[in-house]
C-alpha cells in the first residue's frame, strides 16, 4: 500500500480520506489555502501546505502548487476528493507524467464520460437507453428550433462540460428557447471554459436514481446498488438515500445490469456513478456519469458495509478488487441530509460566519461527517456544505425516526443552516411515502408559501 499521500480537497472529503488513510497505516499531506489555515484537515493530516490565497482559482484549483506541494513532500500519490480537480483529465495526466499515481479513474476515463455528448454517445453504443435529443453541439438558434421541433416541447438544453445545473435551461417554447440558449451558453462559458451546449427532451419529474460502481485495473467491476438523488433544488442535491423507495427489485436489477454495461463498455476504473433518470412509467434514460466519489457515497457505505474510499485506494495501488457481484448484499436504509450553512427559509441565502455554539447529534444509527467545530469560521469562498448527517436503520421508517431525532438534536449557531428544511421534509406526507420526483422541493415551498 502507499506510504504517503496527498489530498487535493478540503473540508468534510478530505477529513473523510485522512481517516480511511489512518487505518490503513498511510501518512497524510493536507493543502490548504489561507482562509482553510484553522480547518480540521489540516490539523489532523500528518503534514500540511498552504497553496495559495482563499480563491479556488489560487489555492485548490492551482495545479502548479499543488504539483509542487506533492513533489516537496515526496508522496506517492494523490486523492482529489470530489469538486476542484477531481474530474480534471488533465491534472490526472499531470499527476502520471510527474510519476505520481493519481486515486481516481484514468485521464481517458475522465475526458470521455465528462462530457456529456461523448458520454452520451459512448453509452448509446454500449446499449444503454438514452433521452431523445441532439446528435451534436447546438451551433446555432435555427438548428436548436429545429430539433426542438423534433422532439417536442417541453426542452432541455444542458453544457456538455461540468454539471452542478449551470448552463441548464428548461424551455417550453420557441420564444423561451432563443433567449435560453445565449444565456445557457454564455452560463457554460463562464463556469467551464466551454460555451457547448445540446439539446434533450426534458422528463417531466422523473426520479433521479444513480448507480455506484467501482471497478479495478483489471477489467472487474461491480455495482453496489442504488441512491435516489431527487430531492434537490436548482439541480443541487440535498438529501440521498439508499436504496430508493421508487424501485422494485425487477426494477433495480435491470438499472443495475444496465450500469455495469456501460461502465465495462469505457473500461472504467475506480469509483464513479452512472446516473440515470426514471420516468413514471417506469422507463429509464442515461444522464450522466460522474468520475469521481460522491459526496452522498455514504449511504451507500451504510447499506452494504463496503468503505469506498479505502476501495480506490486498493484499486489505484494496483490491487484486484475482491468484492464478487453476486457477493454484495444491501441490508437496511440509509439516509443523508446535507447541512449547508444556507439560510434555507430566506431563499437558500448563503450564510457564512462564525460558528459560535455547536453540538452534534449522535447515538445508535448516527454517522455525522463534518469538519466544522466551536468557533470554525465558515469562509465565504468555497460550497457551502458543513455536514453530512447520515442515519440507519433495519427499514425506511426506522431509518426516517433516527434522522428526525438526529436533525432535532444538531444544533449549529448562530449562523443559518438547512437543518430546519430537513426538518420539514422529514415530516412531508409525499416523502414519508415515498412519492417524490426531482421537482419534490420546489413543490413543498410552493406548498408552504
């Protein structure tokens, strides 16, 4: 196993690897920038760098001090959490050409399946269905007016790069159309490099359900079942379980064989998810496929006792992964409420500031994966989230009663947070039953208001 890595993050991700990196006897660097000086990462990894100022674009998206800081310290290896670099082909080939192994998926895996209409090719051609849409970039209004003819309104036009619902636009007819498509390009421009866009037919509330994969260098991948992702408001998930309440077992089997195919047909390698969306009929389409851990990879964890993260260190060590496909069994549900440090009753407004008073909730079926503490200041220039409540429980139900608890017993102040939106879910009718879809919040507001 490697003796010492780097961990090209921070936060709640990068306490998360320093953990999984302890038990399995590896020694830690922590980069940091400026603002990030008093962050737990920081004090728990075995060394640590500052990398620059508190902007991203200084400190963790700079490849340059992050490749120095690594060459200073003499790791063998780096781990990119989620977000900054972590689905950068390019600082994954940096990281190969510097004899560095980078834990994550190759650079070719990266560069394919980040954007979106290779991907989306790729995973036709593999056979997996996909959202009837454009065969390529959308070059002008005239050729995005003529698909839209196509195929129907209501539209989608989405980037090809990056994700997170920026360069998304929902239109539902021509007029709505023109004016998106300059306004989604110039959107995709700003935040990725790449003003590309195309255009799919938009799922009225479908579920957003991903599959997560983890695969070795030798050709052996396998599925650790389902997420449901659908509640989440402006594309932004904030609350994943597992398994979904929307699948029967036909159901999951089919998404599951489904996501080994694709996966298998790029040769991937680490962890990743295939992301699919679910019609009320029951049909499902290829969205997406994130290179990367994900954020909500606990649940995940809870429900089949299987530690990701230790997995992509196995695997990009050069080990065989040794976990059987028809080995892996789910037990139980799994719930994760992300706390943002947003004022979730004042239209999600962020809300930085000093943590004065703290406790965190805990007790039998309580995971809280955070990296905050009495008197951490929450800086303004990095996401938002604070942590990841996680409960489990022998069914959904029970799952759902430990996490009303949990949420009752965080306390965080006297900045704003999402737990009194949790709450409410937590005590919504349709979510109680199961009934959501990916318009789920935006409808419970509405409902409120």
């Amino acid at each position: 196993m490697f003796s010492k890595i780097l961990i090209a993050n921070r936060g709640e991700i990068a306490l998360r690897i320093i953990r999984a990196c302890r038990e399995l006897g590896i020694r830690t660097v922590a980069v940091y920038s400026e603002a990030d000086k008093n962050s737990l990462h920081v004090r728990f990894a075995d060394e640590a760098v500052c990398i620059g100022r508190p902007a991203s674009a200084n400190s963790y998206l700079n490849i340059p001090a992050i490749i120095s800081a690594a060459e200073i310290t003499d790791v063998e290896a780096i781990h990119p959490g989620y977000g900054f670099l972590a689905e950068n082909s390019h600082f994954a080939e940096i990281c190969e050409s510097c004899k560095i192994t980078f834990i994550g998926p190759t650079p070719k895996n990266i560069r394919l399946m980040g954007d979106k209409m290779a991907a989306r090719s790729a995973m036709q051609k593999a056979g997996l269905p996909i959202i009837n849409g454009s065969a390529s970039i959308i070059k002008n209004k005239e050729e995005a007016l003529k698909i839209a003819k196509t195929i129907g309104y209501p539209i989608i036009i989405k980037a090809t790069a990056g994700g997170g619902g920026k360069g998304m636009r929902i239109c539902h007819n021509d007029l709505t159309l023109v004016s998106s498509l300059m306004t989604a390009q110039a959107e995709a421009e700003a935040n990725f490099g790449n003003p590309s866009v195309y255009i799919e037919k938009y799922i009225v509330k479908p579920r957003h359900i991903e599959i997560q994969i983890l695969g070795d260098k030798y050709g052996h991948i396998v599925h650790l079942g389902e997420r449901d992702c659908s509640i989440q408001r402006k594309h932004q998930k904030l609350l994943e379980e597992s398994p979904s309440p929307g699948l029967d077992d036909k159901l999951r089997k089919r998404l599951g064989e489904a996501a080994l195919k694709g996966a298998k047909s790029v040769g991937y390698v680490s962890a990743g998810t295939i992301e699919f969306l679910l019609d009320k009929s029951g049909n499902f389409y290829f969205m997406e496929m994130n290179t990367r851990i994900q954020v909500e990879h606990p649940v995940t964890e809870m429900v089949t006792g299987i530690d990701l993260i230790k997995e992509q260190f196995r695997v990009a060590f050069g080990e065989h992964l040794k976990i059987q496909q028809d080995k892996i069994q789910t037990k139980g549900v799994a719930i994760e409420c992300r706390i943002n440090a947003e004022d979730s009753e004042n239209n999600f407004m962020p809300c930085p500031g000093k943590i004065e008073s703290l406790y965190l909730p805990g007790g039998p079926g309580v995971r809280v994966d955070t990296h905050i503490y009495s008197g951490y200041e929450v800086p303004p220039h990095y996401d938002s989230l604070l942590a990841k409540l996680i409960t489990y429980g022998n069914n959904r139900q029970q799952a759902i009663k430990i996490m009303q608890r949990a949420l009752n017993e965080f306390h965080i102040a006297p900045i704003k947070t999402t737990i009194p939106f949790h709450i409410k879910v937590m005590e919504n009718p349709l979510f109680l039953k199961g009934d959501f879809s990916t318009h789920f919040v935006n409808e419970m507001l509405e409902t409120v208001i």
